[in-house]
C-alpha cells in the first residue's frame, strides 16, 4: 500500500499549474451547475406557478364539463413546471367519447387540451359503437344507428362496405339498417322498410347496382311490400313478398254465411240447398283457395 501511495504522490502533477487551473475550474463549473440545479429545482416545486386555467377545445358534443372538473381534480397534479402530460393525456383519453388528445402548456399558467371526439356510424351487435374509422368504441348513445354484424376482424370491412353500399342504394331511396358479414364472408343487408338483400360473396356491388338499376321500374311499382330479395343469380335475382292473412272481420262473415247454410239445409226445402251447394262446388273448382285460407309466399324472377 505505502509502494503504491509512493508511486502516486510522486507522479509530476504538481509540478504542473497549468493542469492544475484546469481542474479547478471544472470543480467549480460543476458545483455552480449543482447549485443551480438544486436552486430550480426548489423554486419549480414551489406553489408559486400554479394551473389556473384548462382550456378544452374541438368539436365536442359528448364531452361535457362535469367530466373535465373530474379529470383535473383527480389526475392533474403539480404545477406549471411539475405536470406530467403524458399522465394528463392519458387521463383524458380514458374519456368514452374521446378518440385522441393533445395536451400542451400555455405560459404562465394555462394547459390547453385538444380532444378529438368519435364519430358513431353504427352499432357492432350489442357489443360497442363502430366509428367513422372503422374503430370500436364503448360509449352510450340513444341515436338511431344502423346495426353491424359480423367476425371480430371484419370491423373496418364492414364499415368501408357500408358506406359503398349506402350510397348505391341511395339512388332507389333505400337506407341501411342492419349489414351482416358472415364468417364465410357473405354479405347480407336489411334496408328500414325490412327488405332483406342478399348479395353473396362476389361481386357484391355490381349486384347491387344492377337491383337499384331495375328496382325502380319493377318493385317499386308492385305496390306491395317485399321482405327478401335474393341477389345470387348470375343473370337476374328473385323477389318474396309475405303471405297475405285474410281479415278478421271477413273470417267471421264467412262463419256466418256456413252457419246459415246448414240451417237451410235442414229445413223442408232441402233441395234448393242442395242445389245452391253444387253451384257453390262449381265455381271454386279443386286446386283454388277456399275462403280463410292464407296465400302462400310467391317467389318473382325478375330478369335483370
């Protein structure tokens, strides 16, 4: 140990000023900057720059006041200097309706939040909302949104499909109200006046655009309302409309007249009954529909 301390004390350092300057100056360099530090650091954490205002900006129609009063009494802590805005950010973001934020300071004591709402476009079963990106989302809204069927990785297809199918059947005056993508990846819509539209797995919008083509002088002009539509034919598509139920009032006239038939049959001119029963037999020969019973669904090809 005393060879080493030897060694050392007897290197040619002090033999040296200009070195020596040099050492000294950096020592002192680095107390000032220590001090200085040390001297920021405990005026930045005094209560003298406080947040005195947030200022909440962007098209905002879902977040409301009492939401930013929460946030900023419950995670913006600190002063000016001492606010962490990426905690901030986050804070705002947890917000339902909120998609994206930006948080910047505004000398000397302002924080301005920048939020970008969501934009629903529909709803994804009874899952979420799906916004205008193609996005989920969970939030409560009591607006009238077409609903979205379909795998859990077909969101944003969904979406872009909705929006090119919309406006083709724009043109026959048509809105979407459910849109279905099964996991076989075929598509089926159901329009507000219940018209189911199947389109199948290819060429979905040139069907599309063929039926609107041919809808408006074909069954828009049945006066009739269609419940399937079926768009899976290589040159034309099929068309169901529902059964037709006889009315009720009609039902019981017709259990009247049964009634006052038997009652003449068993009276003394039995004969004429009788007579007026064949004739009834003649005009509803076998194969038409007696009274009461319902029409059985039709199914129209229409060439398109």
């Amino acid at each position: 140990m005393n060879n080493w301390l030897y060694v050392f004390w007897s290197l040619p350092v002090w033999d040296k000023p200009t070195l020596l300057n040099w050492i000294a100056n950096l020592l002192f360099a680095v107390s000032i900057v220590v001090m200085l530090y040390a001297a920021l650091y405990v005026v930045v954490h005094l209560p003298i720059f406080p947040l005195r205002e947030v200022k909440v900006e962007g098209q905002l129609n879902h977040v409301n006041r009492e939401q930013v009063k929460l946030i900023v009494a419950k995670h913006l802590k600190g002063n000016f200097f001492t606010l962490d805005l990426i905690k901030a950010r986050d804070a705002f973001e947890k917000l339902p309706w909120a998609r994206s934020v930006s948080v910047r300071r505004r000398w000397p004591d302002k924080l301005e939040v920048v939020i970008e709402e969501h934009q629903a476009l529909a709803r994804w079963g009874n899952v979420a909302l799906v916004n205008t990106h193609g996005e989920l989302f969970h939030a409560a809204s009591g607006s009238e949104l077409p609903m979205f069927y379909g795998p859990g990785d077909g969101v944003i297809e969904v979406a872009s499909q909705y929006a090119e199918f919309s406006k083709v059947l724009k043109d026959a005056n048509l809105a979407i109200a459910n849109l279905a993508l099964t996991p076989r990846r075929a598509w089926q819509v159901t329009t507000t006046d219940g018209m189911v539209v199947e389109l199948g797995r290819v060429e979905m919008q040139r069907r599309l655009e063929k039926f609107v083509s041919a809808y408006s002088s074909t069954i828009a002009g049945l006066n009739m309302k269609v419940t399937y539509v079926d768009l899976r034919y290589p040159n034309g598509f099929a068309v169901r409309r529902p059964a037709e139920a006889k009315p009720l009032s009609e039902d019981k006239n017709s259990a009247k007249a049964t009634g006052v038939s038997k009652a003449s049959g068993n009276s003394k001119t039995g004969g004429t009954s009788k007579a007026n029963e064949n004739k009834l037999n003649s005009t509803n020969p076998a194969g038409t529909l007696q009274p009461g019973n319902k029409k059985p669904a039709e199914i129209n090809k229409q060439q398109t």
